[in-house]
C-alpha cells in the first residue's frame, strides 16, 4: 500500500511493497515459480517423487547419488524460493524416512551444503518452515484461473509434496486459505495506524471493523481442516516430516549440515507459530503474552522471511493502538477494538479445538492401537510416531502454549 498522497504528510514507514507483502497476497508469495532452472534437474526430479521414494525407502540412496550442484546460478527471490522448498522437503523427507527410530545424525554434503547457501541467501534456516511449506509452496492448476479465495478453489494445489496424500495437500492448501484470509486485516494495520497519526477516528473506526472482520475469516477458512484432513494420517504420516531436530526426543543432538558445520545444529520444525499474521495482529493490539510463550513466539520470528519479521517490528515501534484507545472517550472506537481481541481470541480457541482432534486424540488412538493399518503406519511402515505426542512441531509444550496465549489474548481487552 502507498502512502499517503498528501504532500504535507511524511511517507508512512509501512508501506506493504517494501516488506515483500502482496496487497494482493498478504505474506503468501505471489505465483510462486513451480520449476527451476536446468542445471537443477536433478533436485526437482527427486522433489516430484518424494513421496514413492520415501515410502519405497529409496529416497536416501537417491540423494546419495544427486550431484553435488553449485547455487550460482540461482537468479532471484522466486527461484530462489522455490530452491529452498525443493531442498527443505527433500532434506525432511532425508531425515524422516524410516520414521523416529531411523533417524540420522549427517546431512550429506551435497544436500547440506546447497541448502545452507540457498538459506543464507534468504535469511531462512535451513529447514522445512511456514515459510517454505505454505506461503510458497502453491500453484493455480490453470494459470488463467482464479487466485485463492476462502473456499478451497478446485484450481489450486501445491507444487512439492511429501506422503499423506490428499490430507496433506489439504492441511497445507487450507493452511493457504487462512493466510489468503487474513490480507483485508494486514491491509487494516496500514490504514489503523494512519488513522492514529492523523487522529482520524472515522477511518480507524473502519480498519478496526476490517480487522475483525479478517480474523473471523480466518476462522472460517480454518474450519475447512475437518472437510479435507483425515486426524489419523496427519498425526500418523503427516506430522513427523514437520518436525525438527531441536527439543525433539528423536533427534536430541540435532543434524550436522556436512560440508558446513562440524558440529551439529539444531532447528525447530514447522509451526503455526512462524505464521506472521497472527505476530503482526498482536503487535497492533498491543497483546502481551506471558514470558515463556512470548520467548517461543520471538524465536518463531527467526523462521520468518526477513522482511516479514521486519514488518512486524517495525509495527512494535509504532504508536501505540492500546494506548490511543485507552486515552479516547470513544465508546464505539473501544467496542471495535475489543471486537478485534475478542475475534483474535475466538481464533485461538478455535485452533486449540483443531489440535485436540488432530493431535491429541488421533495420539491416543494411535497409541491404544485403534487406527487402522493403513493410517498407522509411519514413514518406515512401523508404529505411529510417539517423541513429540505432547509436544508441537516447532518443539513448544502445544496445549500449555495455546491455552497461554489464548488467555493473554482474552486479557488484551479494554473497558469499554
């Protein structure tokens, strides 16, 4: 979004374009590229089978046998992307092949080493995050057809995928619906804090009804979850290639990147919680989450594209929402204000009910042995996985967390 045309008023410091955020888009890349270059053949040949390799327990001995391909002729942010999503599932794919019992302690060279300039070059870790896994990992089946839209449109799917099948398409496409429905309230940040520096309370009035309006959105575009993601593959195929090699029981001591470390490093997998959206709402709210589950949160914020987590600092060094709100006598300006928390809250709750059906109970299933063969066996064909039953991907204590920020977000709001 520009900013202001009025000549008199100083350039708004968040404008959209130069924090790699769409108007169109959000925090989703737009039209990501779905092929790369030729010299990178190899890497995308793999990546468009990982799924029979992985299951067929040829995915290792394939990447064994991948040449060893310099990154120098990577032109750009989109291939650049594209590069780190190719190398982000193929290296979890690597990992996790036969399951949490199977693990392994090297990234062999000619993987480790591409994917770590490729993550230097993007400021990402190298691993499979939010960012990679979701935000630019979808394509329009017809490229003339619509864009994404909060049902789950017939033209879109991903464009690397792992085993799960159509309930992994469908958790990462949903998980695609849910950003796309957030834009109207990314879009809301702009005008809420122009309104406040120019004390237009009509214009602040409307971006805090927008706002609401896009978290409720999101709400709805996350109940589709249950339409298009069977609980038991996600918890037993699914949920383990998300996961990481920091506080992960299965991999203690972390993944040496060969050819780039000695040592072993250890990163966390993907989360919701790498997800800027929400990062960005709290931070115009002024929701202040308590010290352990805010810690986790600015962790997450290192798994974010840089740009992304700048937008949402330099939101923090804004003028304060809370602050004009709770200094306005404006009842109705307070009441939309609390409808944004209260929105942000009912989100929240909402997802706690999400992970309770897919985590939660499709564990204890899993663990009593009820699911069925199909769906119970992991990556190796072996038992479900069990190292991370109480944990979420990103490595956080998952209901002590959600339930955490949830209240704190419920206590963000202000007498109206």
């Amino acid at each position: 979004m520009k900013a202001s045309d009025d000549t008199e008023e100083p350039p708004l410091p968040l404008a959209l374009t130069g924090f790699e955020v769409s108007e169109e888009f959000g925090f989703l890349l737009p039209d990501p590229l779905t092929e790369l270059p030729a010299p990178y053949g190899p890497w995308m040949d793999i990546a468009h089978e990982l799924p029979q390799l992985i299951m067929s327990h040829q995915l290792r001995s394939r990447v064994h046998q991948m040449p060893q391909l310099s990154t120098q002729h990577l032109r750009g942010r989109e291939e650049l992307h594209l590069a780190h999503l190719v190398l982000s599932f193929i290296t979890m794919g690597y990992v996790w092949q036969e399951g949490e019992e199977g693990t392994v302690q090297v990234l062999p060279r000619n993987l480790a080493v591409p994917y770590w300039e490729v993550s230097q070059a993007l400021g990402l870790p190298p691993i499979l995050s939010h960012a990679d896994f979701v935000l630019a990992n979808w394509r329009r089946k017809d490229p003339s057809g619509p864009s994404p839209c909060p049902s789950l449109c017939r033209n879109l799917d991903t464009i690397i995928t792992l085993p799960g099948g159509e309930s992994l398409r469908g958790f990462i496409l949903v998980t695609l619906l849910v950003e796309k429905a957030a834009v109207p309230g990314i879009k809301a940040i702009i005008w809420a804090l122009r309104a406040i520096r120019q004390c237009d309370e009509e214009t602040l009035h409307r971006a805090l009804q927008e706002l609401a309006g896009a978290i409720q959105a999101m709400s709805e575009a996350l109940r589709r979850m249950h339409d298009y993601v069977d609980p038991e593959v996600f918890y037993a195929v699914i949920r383990i290639f998300l996961s990481g090699w920091k506080d992960n029981p299965a991999m203690p001591h972390g993944l040496i990147y060969e050819g780039v470390s000695q040592e072993p490093m250890a990163y966390s997998g993907g989360s919701a919680a790498q997800s800027t959206v929400l990062h960005a709402f709290d931070e115009l709210l002024g929701i202040c989450h308590r010290e352990e589950s805010a810690a986790f949160l600015h962790r997450m914020r290192d798994y974010m594209p840089p740009p992304h987590r700048a937008f949402v600092e330099e939101i923090q060094r804004a003028v304060s929402l809370k602050q004009y709100m709770l200094s306005s006598g404006d009842a109705q300006l307070r009441a939309a204000f609390n409808r944004c928390v209260s929105a942000l809250t009912d989100f929240r709750s909402y997802h706690i009910t999400i992970v309770t059906k897919y985590i939660t109970i499709a564990a204890a299933k899993a663990k009593a042995g009820r699911a069925e063969p199909s769906a119970r066996a992991g990556p190796s064909g072996g038992k479900p996985p069990s190292a991370l039953e109480a944990k979420g991907t990103g490595g956080s204590h998952i209901f002590s967390f959600l339930k955490s920020i949830r209240d704190t977000t419920r206590e963000g709001m202000i007498s109206a």
